[in-house]
C-alpha cells in the first residue's frame, strides 16, 4: 500500500516550482548585492582614506626636498660679528618655517675638528649666508669657508648669498662678483631680504641670482 501511495503522490505544480525558483535566484541577488554593496563600502573608505594627489605633491616639495639635509642656512662669518649673527639665527629660526641655521660656534659638535665640523655643515646645509664685513675680508678662516661654500655650488645657482655690512663696493671679494648681494642697512629690512631669500632657495633650487639690493 505504501508504494502505492509513493507512485501516486502529486508532483508540485509548475506555479510552486516557478515560485521556488524565482525565490532562490531573489536570495541569490540579494546576496550578491549585499557583497557587492559591502566591497563598494569597503573601496569608497580605501580611496577616502588616501591623500589626494595635490597633498602629495604638497607634502613632497615642502618636505621630502627640506629634510634631505640637517640645515636650511648655514652662516658664514667672523667672530667679531656673533652677536648679530646670532641676532639673524634667532630671527629665522622664530619665522613660520623655523629655518634650522648653522652657527660654528654654537652649533659645532665639541671635540670635532674645526675643518671637518665646517665642511659637513656646508655640505649639509641647503644655502650659506655669507655676513662680509671688514672683520670678514681680514680673516683667512672666513675666507676658507667661502672658498668652500662656493665650491658645493659653482654654478652659483642661488644657494650662496652673500650679505654685506659697512663694506665698500670696491671690496666686495672677487669670487663673489658674479653673485647679486643684499646690503645691510637697515638691519630689519636685510633680515626680511634674508628670509625671502632662504625661502626661495629652498622650493627653488634652480634660482640663478640669490636676489636683494645692492648690484655686482
């Protein structure tokens, strides 16, 4: 009797079976939108979470190029100008871009040798001030710094920029002529010449003159 009632047991409708069918592929694309919409979600916060390419750029020219060396600004000069070197130091390291200056008698590691301190400055620094004074053009140490500085640079492509304080034309070094100089009267005024000038040669190696007053 029971094999009776298997054979004749009613096979579903094709209603019932369409029903089914359209019901699993509904589950099917619900599903496979539901991943699909959880990936999307997933890409859309990747690409949120990534610096724009403008940032990129930004970050790369303000900093990667900057911190390639220890110093922005090394300054070069006599011992009888600290004090108003010191004066500049500190008014470029109080600027918005906290320029990292190099002072031998401050900065100098103790027990390091003096040619060898003075030449890993220069060599690790973006640009060099150079403060010629009279005291400036009778020391052959002064000298010997510009000799160097000019040497990281031959091209003269703005990274040296000589500063000149009570000195006549006439005097000003040989070796530098072929460079523009800022002159020094009005100290606050020079200073803000100084600062643009650093400022420039640090987002614009290529600069040929170091800009400012004064002539050749």
């Amino acid at each position: 009797g029971w094999f009776r009632r298997l054979l004749h047991k009613p096979k579903p409708s094709s209603v019932e079976s369409s029903l089914n069918a359209h019901r699993s592929a509904s589950s099917s694309h619900s599903s496979s939108s539901s991943a699909l919409s959880s990936s999307s979600s997933a890409m859309s916060l990747t690409r949120s979470s990534r610096p724009s390419p403008s940032s990129s750029s930004d970050i790369s020219t303000s900093g990667g190029a900057r911190w390639a060396k220890s110093y922005d600004v090394c300054i070069c000069h006599s011992e009888g100008d600290l004090e108003l070197v010191e004066e500049l130091a500190s008014y470029l390291e109080g600027q918005p871009e906290s320029f990292r200056c190099f002072l031998q008698l401050r900065d100098a590691a103790p027990g390091g040798a003096v040619v060898t301190e003075l030449c890993e400055a220069v060599r690790d620094s973006h640009c060099w001030v150079m403060l010629i004074t009279p005291a400036f053009l009778r020391d052959p140490w002064c000298k010997y710094q510009m000799h160097q500085a000019l040497a990281e640079a031959p091209m003269a492509n703005g990274r040296t920029i000589p500063v000149l304080k009570d000195v006549e034309r006439e005097d000003y070094p040989k070796e530098l002529r072929n460079l523009y100089y800022i002159s020094m009267v009005l100290k606050e005024n020079s200073f803000r010449q100084i600062r643009d000038t650093v400022l420039r040669c640090e987002y614009s190696p290529g600069v040929l003159a170091a800009g400012g007053a004064g002539g050749r």
